[in-house]
C-alpha cells in the first residue's frame, strides 16, 4: 500500500486529507498536537478502510517538534505523499499584535513544509515517485491590513512549490501548493470577525477542496490547485487591484471606524 504522511491531521482540511486517501488505500501515519484526536481518527479510518495508521504527536511550530518528525521521515524505507497542512492563523495589525502567535505561524507556514519536504525528498527520489502538497492559501496571491503575516507566510507556501517543482519534476516528484479559498476549518475560531464579513456562499467545505486536490495531483495538473470557479474569478478580479488603490481603501476604512 501506499504511505501518506498528513500534518494538522487532526481536523479541517488535514482530517479530509485522511479520510480521503484511506478511501484510496493509502496507508497513513497523522501528525497533530493533539494525541487523543489523531488517535481516534486513526482507530475509526483503520476500522473501516483496513489501512494502518500511525500517530506521531509534534508542535511543528517548535524546533524540537519539527526537527524530531525531520529524523523520523528520513528513516522511513518509502513515504509516497507528504502533506505540509499545518497552520493557524492570526489577525489583527502588526503593531498591535502579539509577537508569540505571529512568530509560530511564521515556523508553521514557511519552516515546516520547508523542512519536512527536505526530510522526504531524498527517498522520494531514490525511488524517483512520490508527491508534496503544500496546503497554501487564495490569500497567496493577496494581501492587505489586518493579516500581513498570513498572507506572505502563505506566498512563500505558493512561491516554494513553484520553485521545488522546477527541481524535482525531473525525477517523477509532483509538487502542489493548494490555494483553497474560505473553507470551513477550526482555524476560524482564531478570526471570528471573518465569517461574519464574507458571504455564505463563499465558503466551501474542507471535503471538497480535498477531493479537487487530489484530483488534479492525480491527473498531474498544474502546480497551482485553487479549487472553484468562483476562487479562481477572485484570485484574478483582486489580484488586478493596484497597490495604490489598496491603500487608500485602507485608509479610508480606518477614518470610518
């Protein structure tokens, strides 16, 4: 069978990873803080997908945490597909916001896909098969007041898998970064303000935008995955606004409050 490794496997999109490729018959080893959860998913995909599955607890946002799932990935003998899905989410303006969740979301955004992608390449390419996807964000592609680390940490995300495809395509590695735009997760609970700004029917469900992914990983499509019309009209309709433009928006929303 198959081997898939899942960071931030415990819920949202990282859970629909899981649930996902045990229907495909991978078998699956779960990363995520939270031991009880992965725990019980691992048990019920096991159940009733007879796959294994194996947990491995780490706070990739600490060096310990990721340099200790590092050296497990490179002693693994076959790992087929790495899913960098990890993450949080801060908001509010730099200034005004705390530096601790700032900073762990800068480790869990840019240094661990970074370093667990470096961790598995060298088998994927002795074996010359295997496949990254990196969960990035529509908000790669943007960027304005109020999430400014979210947004680049989410750009390199994009930029990185850009780049490593150019490296391993050669050697039969595909390489994605997913661009979901809203999404139903937990990570939503950390920006409140969020769901109550944006349209209902601007959100799609974590399930979908797994299946869109792998999909399109599967067929060998571009490196760029944005799941949904409607995203792909938004990436391109806000990505036209200049910079200019952004600013004075900005200011002007601040003298309205």
């Amino acid at each position: 069978m198959p081997l898939a490794l899942i960071t931030g496997a415990s819920a949202g999109i990282g859970r629909s990873f899981a649930e996902s490729l045990a229907r495909r018959g991978y078998d699956l080893i779960l990363v995520a803080r939270s031991t009880a959860r992965i725990e019980s998913l691992a048990a019920e995909l096991s159940a009733r997908h007879a796959i294994r599955c194996e947990c491995w607890t780490a706070d990739l946002a600490s060096d310990a945490g990721r340099e200790n799932v590092a050296a497990r990935i490179s002693e693994l003998p076959r790992l087929d597909l790495l899913v960098n899905n990890a993450g949080g989410a801060t908001t509010g303006k730099l200034h005004k916001t705390p530096l601790a969740p700032q900073m762990d979301m800068l480790r869990l955004h840019v240094l661990a896909p970074m370093r667990l992608s470096a961790a598995a390449l060298p088998r994927m390419i002795e074996h010359s098969s295997g496949a990254i996807v990196n969960v990035s964000s529509i908000a790669s592609f943007l960027y304005g007041p109020g999430n400014v680390n979210y947004s680049a940490t989410k750009a390199y995300l994009t930029s990185f898998s850009l780049g490593l495809d150019t490296e391993v395509r050669g050697y039969g590695i595909r390489v994605q970064a997913l661009c979901p735009g809203f999404t139903h997760t937990e990570i939503h609970k950390e920006m409140p303000h969020v769901k109550q700004q944006i349209p209902s029917w601007l959100w799609g469900s974590a399930e979908r935008v797994v299946e869109t992914s792998l999909r399109q990983l599967e067929a060998g499509g571009p490196v760029i995955c944005i799941p949904g019309t409607r995203n792909k009209i938004m990436r391109h309709v806000l990505t036209l606004i200049p910079h200019a433009l952004r600013r004075r928006l900005a200011v002007r929303k601040k003298g309205k409050r």
